[in-house]
C-alpha cells in the first residue's frame, strides 16, 4: 500500500478480511446468547426471532424464501415456523403464486412479541453504537454484505 493509495496489497487485504470472518463468529455466538437470556420475556427462540423478524420486515413469505433468506435449510425454518404457530405467532396463508407452497404471516401477537425483542436490542445497540459514524456502519454492511454475496453459491438444504 502506498501512502496515496489506501487500497491495501492482495495479501494485506486477505489477511484482513480474514479478521472479519475471526470477528463474525464470536460476535453472532454472543448475540445468539443475548438474545437466549432475553428469549424469556417473549418465548422465542433464536430461530423463531429470526423468522418473525423477517416476516416483520418483508410480509409473508414462504417457507423456502425465509430459508433462502436467512442461508438455513427449510427443515430448520419448518420447525421454527411449526413453533411459532404453536404459539400463535404466525399462521399459513393461501399463495395466490403457488398452491403448494402457503404463505407464512405474522399474527397480531407475533408483531407484537417481534417488535418487543428488537424495541429491546435496539435500546442495546444505542448503548454500544454511539462513537460508530454512519460512514464506519455503512463500510461494516458494504464489507459484510460482500462477503455474504461471495458465499451465495453455498446450499443450506
């Protein structure tokens, strides 16, 4: 790398994206654990959270897109959605685009219970964010984003 370029050397920038991936796993375990010790307030599980969080965000959805969506298998996202419907967190819709394959939506008490556990890491977050720029966000999520797309091609089923 020279003083005008910032762009590190092949071999410096592979070392360091290897840093990301040494940071990743931890960092997701410990979440992964916050969100456990916390899963009693709501009763979700950590893969449940991620289901209702993505019918949060983006409407109902299949079952294959929530697994596409989130790299785990359909199984994994089947059981998941079995329990959140234990629940009633979430429900099965008719798919006007397949008839086969029902729509997943939340419930009144599915947003509800959504909204509470990400009210509550977000109130995390604003405690461990405030000295990140957005510029320092916005090259986290370009870096990772990269990466994740580099790895597209993986199957989860």
């Amino acid at each position: 790398m020279s003083d005008t370029d910032p762009t590190p050397e092949p071999e410096a920038s592979t070392d360091r994206l290897s840093e990301v991936f040494d940071l990743v796993g931890p960092l997701y375990r410990r979440a992964y654990r916050k969100v456990e010790q916390d899963a009693p307030l709501e009763g979700l599980s950590v893969g449940v959270r991620a289901v209702l969080s993505m019918l949060r965000e983006h409407g109902p959805m299949t079952v294959p897109q929530l697994g596409r969506a989130q790299a785990l298998s359909r199984q994994f996202v089947q059981r998941m959605i079995n329990d959140a419907a234990a629940h009633g967190l979430v429900e099965s819709v008719p798919n006007p685009a397949h008839k086969r394959s029902s729509l997943i939506r939340l419930t009144a008490e599915g947003r509800a219970a959504i909204t509470a556990v990400l009210d509550r890491e977000r109130a995390v977050l604003r405690q461990i964010g405030g000295d990140l720029t957005d510029a320092d966000i916005t090259a986290c999520l370009r870096v990772l984003s990269r990466l994740l797309r580099h790895l597209d091609d993986i199957d989860m089923d």
